[in-house]
C-alpha cells in the first residue's frame, strides 16, 4: 500500500509524457496504478517558520525553478515537496519522509546543529541529502582533518561559501601539519596586515597559545631578526606578501621551519622557487557572489517575483545535479539491482554539473571541489 508523507506539495511538477520505464523499477520508486504517470519526489527541508524563514523559502523557490528548467525525468513526474525543518511535526514528517517510497532525495542542511540532528536519520533511510550551505568541513570528512573519514555516505555538499584562505592556512599549520608556535610576517600595508593578522588569529584560536605578529619594515629590522632566530624545526614562519619579499624573509631563517604564505605568489623566478621550496600556500576557493543575478533572470522570465537569497542559486545547481542524475537511474533498471535510493545515491555522487554557481564536481567525501581552498605545497618550483 503506497504511504505518502504529509509534507506540503508545491505547485511546481514537471510531468513528462511517454514514459518507458520498466514495471520492477517502477514499483520501487513508487507502486504501479492503472492510471497515473510514476512519481519522483524531491524534497526541500528547509526552516520555514523561523527567523531563518526568507531563507528557507528562497531555498524552496530554487528548487522549484530548477525543477521547471531541467525539464524533469523521462517518462516520470517530479514533485516538489518541502518539510519545515522548524516545525513542530518535523519528527513525524521525518519518519513519513523515510517511509515514501516515491522519495530519493532532499535539499537541505543549513547551520551546523541542523546537519548533525537531520541528516543521520536521512542518510539511514538512504536518502541523498544535497546541502547549499553547509561548509563544515567535518561533516563530510570527520572531526581528524588528518585522517578523513566520511560520516554520511548519502550527504553531500554544494555551497558556495568557501573558508577564507588565511583561515585555511591556520587549519592546515594547526592540524594537518601540528606547529606549536608561529611567526606571521607582514608587509607595511594594511591589507597585507590583515591578511597576516587574519592567519595569526587563526593559528591562535586552534589551540597553539605562542604566535607573534610582526611587521617587516626593513631588512635590518633588529626586532624581526630576533623573532626570526627563535624560530626552530616544526615552528612556522607566514609571510604575506610577494615572492621577492617571501624570499628576502626566508633567506634571514633559519632552516628546518615550515613556510606558510597567506597567497600563492603568481610567479617565481628560478631563485626564489629554490629558497622556497616546501612552502606552503592557500589556494582560492569560489566566488560566493556567483548565480544570483542569473537565478533572479530566470525568475523573471518564468513570470515569478522571487529573491534568490543566500543559498538560492547554489539550492538551484543541487536540485539540478540531481534531476540530472535521476534521469539515468531512474529509467534503466539494469544500472543496478539495489533499491533506487541507493542506485540514484551513487549517481548523483558521480554527477558533474555546470551550475549558475560554477562547476560542480565531488570530491570522494561528497565535498564540492574547490569549497575548501586547496593548500598546495611548492615542489621543484611547482605548485602542487
């Protein structure tokens, strides 16, 4: 008997005639009636009555439009639902939304408390929950950066909202790396003091209690001589700024420390490749701007007055990689012989897309590439 959970429908459906799909793989995705065309949910849980509501509904909007533009799934009709993720029935709604057998994946996960409550359950269901604005790197690599381990192999992540560079670098020194004292070297501007002191604090707020500021005035600068001395192996030295001045701070340490450096200077002459070789840098990560003017013209010109929002367009590119990925696990039965939560569950993780927020690609944790900035490490005058 077909169970339905009581979530609220949303008017957007694409519905899409001629469907081939075989009779077994129907019954899966939602049982055969004598008229009706087979049903693919794709839910939204999203905070819909809180002070978080603007968000959630841009979310819904999203997914709504990105469902009229993909087109749907062959032969099947999509449907649009959405669950309150701060409402007072949300753990019977849950338990429903397990039990729907028309239902496959959800767009969802918002602040860290909402991911590690919601997305257990889900994942145990075998649903594939796609967030927009989750950047946590330990929900999909656990709490040891150093030893990765997936906790959810159904979750997934295509946010927008990368950690800045210098925080990066301090995460990677702290617990990748494991310094216990730093040294952050600046030039006399105040950009490039707020891009050390941004890596100071970070180094700081990780736990290594001996970490100094400082400025190079000069290179003769008895007070950076004497800072630069002290440093010993497994210390790290961070120097903001360009190659020639990452060089001139490198030549005056002593060696056995490790290099850090707030940008990945753009070019390097022989020289300087040599006298930095092991150092390490922050490679940028997306454009979190990127989508909302291309999101908004779409609504527009669907004739729909509604605001993008903050995690609007990269919700947009999540419903369409999964739309995308539904259209091939759906229809053919023989991809696999696993219930169609898990044969979708693994082609959408395989999916690539190119979005309103850039090109979407997976790493093997369900971690949008390039969310979090890539730290490359200086090899024979290469970037790694």
């Amino acid at each position: 008997m077909r169970r339905r959970h009581p979530l609220l429908l949303l008017a957007a459906t694409v519905a899409l005639s001629g469907c081939s799909t075989v009779d077994g793989l129907v019954e899966r995705v939602r049982p055969v009636e004598e008229t009706g065309t087979p049903v693919v949910t794709l839910t939204v849980l999203a905070p819909l009555s809180s002070g978080e509501q603007r968000a959630g509904t841009a979310v819904v909007d999203a997914v709504e439009q990105a469902v009229t533009d993909s087109g749907g799934v062959p032969g099947c009709e999509v449907v649009v639902a959405s669950i309150d993720s701060a409402g007072p029935t949300l753990p019977d709604d849950l338990d429903a939304l397990g039990s729907d057998d028309t239902a496959v994946a959800v767009v969802g996960g918002f602040g860290p408390d909402d991911v590690r409550t919601l997305v257990p359950q889900l994942d145990d269901e075998g649903l594939t929950v796609v967030s927009p604005a989750d950047t946590d790197p330990r929900h999909t690599r656990g709490a040891d950066p150093a030893s990765p381990l997936r906790p959810w192999s159904g979750y997934i992540t295509v946010a927008v909202e990368p950690t800045p560079e210098q925080t990066a670098l301090a995460d990677h020194l702290v617990r990748v790396v494991g310094i216990s004292r730093g040294l952050v070297v600046h030039g006399p501007n105040a950009d490039s003091e707020a891009r050390a002191a941004a890596v100071a604090d970070g180094i700081a707020a990780r736990g290594v209690t001996e970490v100094e500021l400082v400025e190079w005035r000069k290179a003769d600068d008895a007070d950076v001589e004497e800072a630069l001395q002290q440093l010993a192996a497994g210390d790290a030295l961070v120097v903001d700024g360009d190659a020639a001045f990452a060089r001139t701070v490198a030549d005056a340490a002593p060696q056995g420390v490790v290099l850090g450096l707030s940008a990945v200077p753009a070019s390097l002459d022989e020289a300087s490749a040599v006298a930095l070789d092991g150092a390490l840098a922050p490679l940028p990560g997306l454009d979190p701007r990127r989508g909302s003017d291309e999101l908004s013209a779409r609504y527009a010109a669907d004739g729909r007055d509604a605001d993008p929002g903050r995690y609007g367009p990269a919700a947009y590119d999540g419903a369409r990689l999964v739309v995308d990925a539904l259209g091939r696990c759906l229809p053919d039965p023989q991809r696999s012989t696993s219930p169609s939560r898990s044969a979708c569950r693994a082609e959408v993780a395989g999916t690539v897309w190119d979005g309103l927020t850039g090109g979407i690609q997976l790493d093997e944790y369900g971690a949008r590439l390039g969310l979090l900035p890539t730290v490359a490490t200086l090899r024979d005058g290469e970037w790694s």
